[in-house]
C-alpha cells in the first residue's frame, strides 16, 4: 500500500509517498481503507513539530481524520463489518499511523459507522472540528452533556469565525440542538459561508459592533460563545449573557479583563480535543454520529465549507494549503470510493 511519511520534522516538502505492507487488524481493531484523508491545523503543527506533544516521534504517517470502508475486523469486534462506510478520528494522535495511507488500523472505539448515503466528504470533515464544537457547546454546567435534537433549546450560540471548519460544525450542530446561532466573519464572502452554514444571523466584525448587534438580536447576550481567537475576549465579554460560558479551542497567550468577567460570572473554558474526558469524547462521537446519519450536518459550498481535494501525489500542497489558511475544508483523495 502506499504511504505518506515524514522522517523528520520540517515543512511540507518532508511527506514522501513510500510502499508498505498492509497491516493486520489485531483484537479489537478494525482495518480501514481509507478514501478520503483530511488535513487539520494541527496535522501541518505536528508534521512541523509544534503542537500537541504526545511522545511520539517520526517517522510518521500524518493526518488524524478521514473516512472510507471498513476493509477488515479483528477478534472481539462487534457492530462493523467489512464493505461498511465509516469515519474515524484521532488517528495519529499518541500512534505514528495517521490516515494518509491507503489501509489504517485502529481500536474499534475510533472507527465510526455512518450511513450509506453520507458522503465521504462529510465523514471526513469531521473528527476534530466535529468533536471540538460539541465540547465548546456541552460545556455549560446547566446545559446537556450531549447534544440531540432540542439540547439546545431556547439558548443564543455565538460563534466566532463561522466559515471556519470548527465554526461551520459548531453552526451546524448548535442549529440541529435548537439554539439561535449568531456568527461573526471577516468578510462577506465568509459571511455567504456563514449563512449557508445556517446561522441565523451574520455580524462581520470589521464593519459592526459586535456587542451592539447581539444586544440588538437577544437581548439577553450569547449563553454560549465559541471561541477561535483569544484577542477577542473583550468583546466576548460585552456579548456574552451573564452566567454564560466562552469556550476557548485554539492556544495563545490570554489577557482576561477580569472584573468585566466576575459582573457577569462567565466561565471560561480552554478545549482541546485529544484530551477531554473518555465520557466527553464518547458523548461527542455519538452526537454527531447521530447528526450525520440525519443529515443534519452537510459540507461544500452549499453547506458553508467547500472541499479543497487534492489528489495524493499532492498531499505536501495540501498541507501548505491549510497552512496558507485556506478558506474550506482540505481533504485528499487516496483511494477510489
């Protein structure tokens, strides 16, 4: 099978497609041929080596989401057979296998089923900007530990940078939990992706009070503010309802105006995928697994995250276009469906 692989740390030129042996699927594991592999910000931080630390060195085969068909099950597996569609998640997290590979093999606990008719765009497309909304979204000490249909209900949900992938699934997620999903953006062609991501309302930040304009559509201020950029603290605060939460999912040093939080009693929250909680991430896998299989989160443009695909002899590209923050969802194709 063919394999990307970084030997060292470096820049995007370092991935080498290589020929490796198919690996077996052992007790309790499942073996995935993967279609399409998904390229993640953290993904370019460990192939750079920066980023989550998990005691893992290179040589490595990168990429943590992806989706495809489950090609094999090992012993003591249950509810997975060959030919079913799935996505799976934190592939190369703490393991020096990732899904840039045409075979993966993983515990069955990180290969999820979905339905026939999912995309293998949207299975791709999840994992860590999935999973990372539905923490920043559960994470309310009065609100649910998992998401469902009317979780959500009654409650204001903004989300900063909405056309982003985090952002798109946390629009997506908060809208099928019943919230009102305000957003901000950069731009109006960001502020079309928003929309089409199904906010209900679209405030770009360079142009309008962010504080004023969440006032002016809950009067209230937000319960739960999604977080990608710890600069705009300040403004969350003046946005945000009193006892609300902002939850935090990218690093950065933070400066907190401190008394501007205690009138309030906000909560502050920093998320980080890899590392919730067994229960938090099981919570998370299953609610947006429930989510796919409704068809209740959508991707491409239509849905407010394009899909950047490149083919595998071009997965360097692919990583420099995610470092280049592209505006979509970078994804590789590296097996035919």
């Amino acid at each position: 099978m063919r394999a990307a692989v970084f030997e060292e740390p470096g820049p995007a030129a370092v991935l080498q497609i290589v020929e490796r042996e198919i690996p077996p699927a052992g007790d309790g594991e499942v073996r995935v041929r993967i279609v399409l592999s998904a390229v993640n910000p953290t993904d370019t931080g460990t192939r750079a080596g920066r980023g989550v630390p998990d005691g893992v060195a290179p040589p490595r085969v990168p990429n943590q989401d992806g989706a495809g068909v489950v090609d094999a099950v090992g012993e003591g597996v249950t509810g997975l057979e060959p030919g079913d569609r799935v996505w799976v998640w934190d592939a190369g997290y703490g393991r020096v296998n990732g899904t840039a590979q045409e075979y993966v093999v993983l515990p069955r606990r990180q290969v999820v089923r979905m339905n026939d008719d999912v995309p293998f765009e949207v299975g791709a497309a999840l994992g860590i900007p999935a999973l990372t909304a539905h923490r920043c979204l559960t994470l309310a000490s009065d609100g649910p530990a998992r998401l469902e249909p009317g979780a959500l209900e009654g409650r204001t949900v903004l989300v900063a940078g909405g056309a982003g992938a985090v952002g798109n699934a946390a629009i997506q997620l908060a809208k099928w939990a019943g919230a009102t999903v305000l957003t901000t953006v950069s731009s109006k062609e960001k502020a079309g992706l928003a929309a089409a991501a199904g906010a209900d309302a679209v405030i770009n930040y360079r142009e309008e009070d962010l504080a004023a304009r969440v006032k002016e559509i809950a009067p209230g201020g937000a319960h739960i503010v999604v977080e990608v950029n710890t600069e705009n603290l300040r403004a969350d605060l003046s946005a945000v309802a009193p006892g609300g939460n902002i939850g935090i999912y990218v690093g950065g040093e933070v400066t907190i105006p401190s008394f501007k939080a205690m009138l309030k009693n906000v909560s502050l929250d920093f998320v980080l995928t890899y590392t919730t909680s067994t229960e938090e991430k099981d919570n998370a896998v299953a609610a947006v697994a429930e989510a796919v299989n409704a068809g209740a989160f959508r991707v491409g443009e239509e849905a407010g995250l394009p899909i950047l695909r490149y083919p595998f002899e071009r997965i360097a590209d692919a990583h420099e276009a995610v470092e280049q923050h592209a505006v979509g969802k970078v994804v590789i194709a590296v097996t035919q469906p």
